[in-house]
C-alpha cells in the first residue's frame, strides 16, 4: 500500500489515505458531474484525517445520509462519505460502503489520468 497525502486548494484541509489506486470513479449524478471528482473509494481504516474535523463545513443533500466535506476558505471537497442506499437502491443490489469517497485531483504527487475511469450511473439511483 502507498501512502498518498491530499490537500483542498489552499492547503487549510490535509489528509492521507493508504491506497493501491487503480481505478478512479466517475458518477454521473447532479452534484459529481458538476463538480468534476475522479472518486476513489477507501476503507474507513484507510483515512487519517489531518485537519480538525471541525474546521470543515459539511454539506448534506438527497438522502441527507451522506456527508461531502468542504473547506470553508476555497470551497475545495476532498473527501466525502458516500451515502447509505435507500431500500430500493438494496433491492437492486447496492451494498452499504462504510468508508471514504477521496477525491483524487486533491492528492499530492498522484495523475487521475494514469488509471481507467469507471462511469458510475448515480444519477440513475
């Protein structure tokens, strides 16, 4: 595993995650198309968050169970835990994910364009 550090813009948000990053998300939902995240998904034990949790504005929205973190000086979200699914989303076959969302353009030293993008049809759920 390699240790990947990220920051939001302007450097007030940082973190690390453990990761062998060989895919990124990308989803077509309102919110992820218009905010352009390559996604990668890791385990809760994987993320050190290295900013005070309360330094963070959290933005909540759809279900309300998921929670995108923002830097409150540039308006950067680095990270986020994805939402939990709705019962129709289980009946179709979505499985809870108890972990983080990074976004990869905030990652020191790593290219998105380096792995395969997934297109993920979130606006379909």
């Amino acid at each position: 595993m390699k240790t990947y550090r990220g920051t939001c813009h302007c450097g007030a948000i940082r973190f690390e995650i453990e990761a062998e990053i060989d895919h990124v998300r990308a989803c077509d939902c309102s919110i992820c198309r218009r905010r352009g995240a390559l996604i990668y998904r890791v385990p809760a034990e994987a993320f050190r968050l290295l900013t005070p949790v309360e330094d963070l504005h959290v933005y909540r929205w759809g279900s309300m169970t998921g929670a995108d973190y923002i830097c409150p000086t540039c308006g950067i979200m680095p990270f986020r835990q994805p939402s939990h699914p709705t019962a129709v989303e289980r009946a179709a076959g979505a499985r809870p994910f108890d972990g983080w969302a990074i976004n990869t353009r905030c990652l020191i030293d790593f290219d998105p364009g380096s792995v395969p993008v997934r297109h993920i049809a979130g606006s379909r759920l």
